[in-house]
C-alpha cells in the first residue's frame, strides 16, 4: 500500500515537531548558545534521518501477514529494529560528541530522556571525560521510537485493509444484488410466456376447423411473437416503437379469434415512440382488456391504446394508457378480480425496474370500461430526455 502524498506530509510534519520539542526541552536547562545551537543541529539530523526512515518502516509493516501469523516475518521486522535502534543509537552518540559537548544542563536528545538529566549530570560529575549518554541509552531511545513508528504503521495498515475489504464486500453485494434484482425480471418476463402460449394456442384450437384461413395467419404471428421472446426478449427495455410492432402482432392474432369485432385504436405522441419500456409490457395489458372486457359483451370490441409524455418542470413521464369497452371494474360478479395474471405481473416488473417512480393503476372509464395506465420515468436509447 503506497504511501499518499497526505500521508508523507504527516510524517514529515510529526518529526518536524518532534524535533522543536527536542530543541524547546534543551531551552529549560539553560545552555549556551553555543550548546543551544548544537543540540537543535542534532536534534534536526536525527528527526531528519527518522523522516526518512519512517516511510520504509511502513512499507515493510504494510507486506506483513498479520492474519496468517506468521513469526518469521515479525522476526525480521524485529532484527531490522535492532540494526535501525543501533545505527541511529551510535550514530547519534557520535555526532553529539562531536558537534555538542556535554555539560550544563544538556545531555538527552528527545523529551523522552528528560528524566535522565539528573542521572547524566551526576555521571558528568564524576567522570570528566564523558561528553553524553552513553551508546546504550541512545539505542534503547531509537528502539522506542523505532516501534512506535512500526505500531502507528501497522495501525495504518490494518485500517487500509478494513477499508478495502468493506469497499469489496459493497461491490460483492452491489454485484450480488443486481444479479438477483435481473433473475426476478427474467423470472417475472418468463412467466408470460407460457401464459401467452397456452392462451393462444387454446384459441388455434378452437379455430381449426372453422376458420382454417385464420389459424395460418394466427400461427404465423404468433411464431413471429416466439422467435421475438427467444432471440430479443432477453432485453429488459425494447423502444415503445419496437413494443407496439409486436403487440400488434398479438391484436392481429386475436382479431383472427373475434372474427372482426375488435377493433383497436392507437394514438401515440410523436415524442413517446423512443420512450424505453420494459419488453412485452403491453400484451399483458391488452390481454386483460379483452379477457376481462371485450370478452364480457356480445357487441363489438374496442381497445383504445394511447401513449403520451407529460412533463413537469425538468421531469417526465411517460404515460401509456389501455382502455375497453367492456363492463368496467364494478361490474364484475362477486368474488371475481378484474386484475389478472398479467396485470400483477406487470406491476411487479415495474417495481423492480422503477421503484417507487412508476405507477400501474387499473379503474372504470368515464366514458365505460376500464381503463389501465401505466406511468414511468421518461427515458430513451442514450441515456436521456428528448427535447
């Protein structure tokens, strides 16, 4: 896991207020300026040097398989800290002694050892010649610092993976929840088409004998319906254009079965043809107009289709309507549903397609029958509105 720009900012400001902390403890013992300026340029070498140190560190503590337990690779972070403690522990001794003689108040190099002065002090006093801490004491020091650079990298390390593994079980379950949500369209789509079959066929065979001319015009529409459902049904949105040609095949099939008493009345806006819909959403409604309506009255039939997009400010809808003439939604007899098969179906595809921005309502006309509209979110081939 590389390092962010961010993140090396962070770094590089941690040991830069490492190392004023450093140089502003030196100002409680009260050195010289000589002494003063001394232990800020040791100070700043050694901040420096961990600055520079400190991404490595993470980057090694990043390749750790904390999870797995493996010990050799804590072993070799561990004796790259010993070789790190002791490289900066005699390093920093030498150029103490060399740039800062001990004396005065001096003699630990970070906030840490400000306890040990009284000690070094007394060291000092007894023995002339030491010039600062001993080697040890700075390597313990650089071991300290040493692993807490290692525990704020691993830190880092365990919060990076957290983040990734969540944001991989967000597409997993993204991914997981799309393909169940194309299973159940697929499912719902399906389910029409043994309906549509066994109805159609259940009209061929009451036809066969007395309109033999008919059933081959029936038949050839309807293999025209099937290769339609096999080679392109597998797309959820057909254009309304594309929707209407095989509905009409459908309407020709059962004006064959009524023997010229339904008639059906199209009137599509000019804007509504590129409206995308779900495939073969208006046979079922169609259906239900002449099961549930045309079938119910011994006059003729008539099936209004209309198609239209009303807008609102910056939204639209596409507002399709299927309209009979038969006895209405409450004029059926007890115990008996208007709404069939194919309108609940219906209506379950538009919810997983749509969401709560669509809406599928079934009511008496005004004017007589019943009407079906159906609305939906206006929207075409590219993604947008049309003008």
């Amino acid at each position: 896991m590389r390092l962010t720009r961010t993140e090396l900012a962070l770094i590089a400001g941690f040991w830069t207020v490492f190392a004023a902390l450093s140089i502003a403890s030196r100002l409680l013992d009260r050195p010289g300026a000589t002494q003063l300026a001394g232990h800020a340029t040791v100070a700043s070498i050694e901040a420096f040097c961990w600055m520079l140190i400190t991404p490595f560190i993470f980057m090694l503590a990043a390749r750790l398989d904390v999870e797995r337990g493996r010990n050799a690779q804590f072993l070799i972070l561990a004796l790259i800290g010993v070789a790190t403690a002791a490289l900066m522990g005699w390093g920093g001794s030498e150029l103490r002694s060399a740039i800062t003689p001990f004396g005065g108040g001096g003699g630990a190099r970070s906030v840490a050892d400000s306890a040990a002065r009284a000690f070094f002090r007394e060291r000092a006093a007894r023995s002339p010649g030491l010039r600062g801490p001993p080697v040890w004491f700075g390597i313990v020091n650089a071991l300290v610092l040493y692993f807490g650079v290692v525990a704020a990298a691993m830190a880092r390390t365990y919060s990076r993976r957290y983040q990734i593994r969540r944001e991989q079980a967000a597409r997993r379950e993204a991914r997981l929840e799309a393909q169940l949500a194309e299973a159940r369209l697929d499912a719902l789509r399906r389910q029409l088409d043994p309906h549509f079959l066994f109805n159609t066929l259940n009209t061929v065979s009451a036809l066969v004998e007395r309109d033999p001319r008919g059933v081959r015009r029936m038949i050839s529409r309807l293999s025209e319906l099937l290769r339609h459902s096999f080679e392109g049904g597998g797309e959820p949105e057909v254009t309304l254009r594309d929707e209407l040609v095989m509905v009409t095949r459908y309407i020709e099939i059962m004006q064959v079965r009524f023997q010229g008493r339904l008639t059906v009345e199209m009137d599509i806006g000019e804007s509504a043809h590129d409206a995308l819909v779900p495939t073969m959403i208006l046979q079922p409604l169609v259906e239900n107009a002449i099961k549930h309506g045309i079938d119910r009255i011994t006059g003729p039939g008539i099936i209004e289709i209309t198609a239209d997009v009303e807008r609102t400010g910056t939204s639209a809808e596409l507002v399709v309507r299927v309209r009979d003439n038969g006895p209405g939604t409450g004029e059926v007899s007890p115990g008996e549903r208007r709404q069939g098969v194919g309108i609940g179906n219906s209506a379950a595809r538009l919810e997983q397609l749509y969401g709560a921005s669509q809406q599928l309502t079934l009511a008496s006309d005004a004017r007589g029958g019943a009407v079906v509209e159906m609305r939906l979110p206006y929207h075409v081939q590219n993604g947008g509105l049309n003008g």
